[in-house]
C-alpha cells in the first residue's frame, strides 16, 4: 500500500476513501492493541508534533513526550522504556534528529521511523539507511500503518518468530 495514495488503494479495494481510512485505522488499532507502547516524538513544528502525537494517541500508545532539540529528547527518553522513535532529522536549534537517535540507540534498541522533508540527508549510500522513512508532508494512515508494521516486526525480531 505504501506506493498508493487513498484514493488510489480505495480504487484498487472497490470502496470509498473513508473506507480505506476506517480499515487501516481498525488494523493499526488491532496491531497496536497487541504492541502499545511508550512513543518519543522527535519534531520541532508544533502543528506536526501534535498531529503525530494524536495519531499514536489514536493507535492506543503512550506519547511520553515531544522534544524539539537533541537535548530536549535525550532528557524525555530518561526513565521511560521506549518502544519507537519518530523523528525529524532537522531541528529547532540547529541540531540534529538524527545525532539524537543515534545516541538513543546506544542505550535502547527500539524502531525509529524518521518523518523528514528531506529525506535525501538520509539517503545517502555512505551507511546503513533507515529502514523506515516517511517524507513530508505525510499521509496519517502512512504514519498509522508504518508505526504498527514497524512495532510488528520489531515484536517478531525480539521473540525469534518467522514473519
């Protein structure tokens, strides 16, 4: 689904867009009651921050904070058990997103899905990628599903079952 808007997968399915909406809700709701979590929400753009967090809200997990600046999410990381990051890569002051992540990661080893306008500072060939990348501006059922995929496969990876 990932390369089809709504309209598009509502052509391909036979129904109506809010449809495809309710449906990738109920399954991102189904998953995430399986796998809720406690979520970071790395994004200096207030109007984002709040739509990612009311969209993680929506899938049942736990939004233990949004930090602006590199500092601000090494602080709210402090004393909660993660389960998945969203990030930006450029934030408020300056810093990096992606420098912010990748000190997390030294300590935690959770998903990390990276919402970013630009998405060509990641993709760069030179090291390992991320897996999960979603551009700007963003679709929320993208959000939706990718967040429940992520958290899914990461579930399936720690316990050792086939996907």
């Amino acid at each position: 689904m990932e390369r089809f808007d709504e309209s598009e997968t509502a052509q391909i399915l036979g129904v109506e867009v809010s449809q495809v909406r309710t449906l990738i809700d109920d399954a991102g709701r189904e998953i995430a009651d399986q796998i809720a979590t406690n979520v970071l929400i790395i994004e200096d753009e207030p109007l984002i921050a709040m739509d990612l967090e009311g969209i993680m809200e929506q899938l049942g997990h736990n939004v233990v904070g949004i930090a602006r600046t590199h500092r601000e999410a090494i602080e709210l990381a402090r004393g909660h058990d993660l389960g998945l990051i969203l990030a930006d890569i450029q934030l408020a002051d300056g810093s990096s997103g992606l420098e912010a992540v990748n000190e997390l990661l030294r300590s935690v080893r959770v998903p990390v899905i990276f919402i970013t306008a630009f998405p060509e500072r990641l993709l760069t060939g030179e090291r390992a990628e991320p897996t999960y990348l979603i551009t700007k501006p963003f679709q929320p059922s993208l959000v939706s599903a990718l967040a429940s995929q992520a958290l899914f496969f990461d579930e399936k990876a720690r316990s050792g079952a086939p996907s």
